[in-house]
C-alpha cells in the first residue's frame, strides 16, 4: 500500500531535549516536504526536498533542520525544542514539486508534538 | 496575508442537507486542490481542478478561473462527511480549512 508514515504519533516532551521526527514514504517520490498545522494558520511548509540531498527552506524554517540521505526518509529535527514549536505536523511526498504536473500529494498521519 | 480564504469557517448541518464551501484566491493557478482533514488523522486528497467542474461520488467540486473562486459542494450529507475541508492554490498556498459537523 502506498503511504507516508510518521513516527511518532504523538510525544509531549521538554524544552530543550533533542527530539527527531521520522518520516517515510514507499512511493519512490522525489518531493517531500515538512508543514506544521497551528488553528486559524492553516498548514505552513517548513522546509522541502526535491531530492537525496537537496533541502531548501519552507516560510517557517526557524528551530528545525531536516536531511535527506536517502529517497524515501525525510526525517524532521527540534535540536533545542521550545514551546511555540507545540503543533501539528504533516510530511508530505509526490513524485514531482507542487506545481511540476499537479501530481497531488500524499500526506502522513501527522504528529502531535506538546513542547513543555 | 493568507492568499487562500475559506468560507466559512464552521459549518454545522443535518444530515442530507446540501453543502457547500467556498474558496477565493488573488493570483492565478495552475491547479486548486481539496483536501479533506479527518479527526485525529491525517489528510487526503480529494480533487486537483484546473478548470471546470469534478465529481466523485457525492463531492463535487467547481473552479472559475476568471473569478479566482471554487467551490466544493456536499450532496446528501452523512454524519461520515464530518472533517475539516482544506483548499490549496497550487498545493504551497493552504486555507485556513473549514470544519464540518453533520449531525444525524
């Protein structure tokens, strides 16, 4: 079955403790991108990927980094977590950039992150 | 400034009523996308339109490109339907989304 899965779930933590969000996809997509979802904010992009080793910056990069070492992991980084980074986040892949043949994307679950 | 505006926001219903939910943007397109937010879980992609009019089962959902505006209409509501509608200008400009409560 095609997916994104997104590890973990759900995680309430500290200020300050290292945290990493896993994001993996099994549909050989060369786009992935990281957004968070605040109330009245609608989803905002972080950063994005258009391939292994190619990253650029979202509208909100501040307090995260990503990699992208392989083609189908995506994996979202807090170094030093802190309370506005409390939301909801979405990874997302489609095989080509939104915008690039309006291939739709494929959406995670979504994390639930609670910074303390 | 957000470049994708919902209406409304809230949207309360019984069920099979007719429901409609628009989206306006100011630039231009090359594809609207309607997404559909679960409770809990996660989001999925309903329609991609670029012009005209599509439909999939009981969701339809229209575009006028002159006017900038689409719309994502309901028929025959179901207490299942109730999410949150999300549209997207080019799947980088996301609205706020509308929330939908169909109530049996």
């Amino acid at each position: 079955e095609a997916q994104v899965t997104q590890n973990p779930r759900y995680l309430i933590t500290v200020t300050g403790k290292k945290l990493t969000v896993t994001c993996s996809q099994n549909m050989n997509h060369e786009y992935m991108s990281w957004y968070r979802q605040d109330p009245g904010l609608g989803l905002r992009q972080i950063y994005y990927s258009m391939n292994v080793e190619v990253t650029d910056k979202g509208d909100v990069p501040e307090g995260y980094k990503v990699s992208r070492k392989e083609k189908r992991n995506f994996p979202l980084i807090l170094e030093s977590p802190s309370p506005n980074q409390t939301s909801l986040y979405f990874c997302a892949s489609s095989l080509y950039p939104p915008g690039w043949g309006n291939q739709p994307q494929h959406f995670g679950d979504g994390t639930r992150l609670s910074i303390l | 400034k957000n470049e994708v505006e919902q209406s409304p926001q809230n949207l309360t219903a019984q069920e099979g009523e007719f429901i409609t939910i628009n989206c306006s943007y100011s630039v231009g397109i090359s594809a609207l996308h309607w997404l559909q937010q679960h409770p809990g879980g996660g989001i999925v992609s309903l329609f991609m339109l670029s012009s005209g009019k599509k439909k999939h089962g009981r969701l339809i959902a229209t575009i006028n490109i002159q006017e900038k505006h689409s719309s994502l209409h309901i028929t025959a509501s179901h207490p299942r339907d109730s999410a949150v509608y999300i549209c997207a200008r080019n799947q980088f400009y996301f609205g706020t989304g509308t929330s939908l409560t169909v109530i049996p």
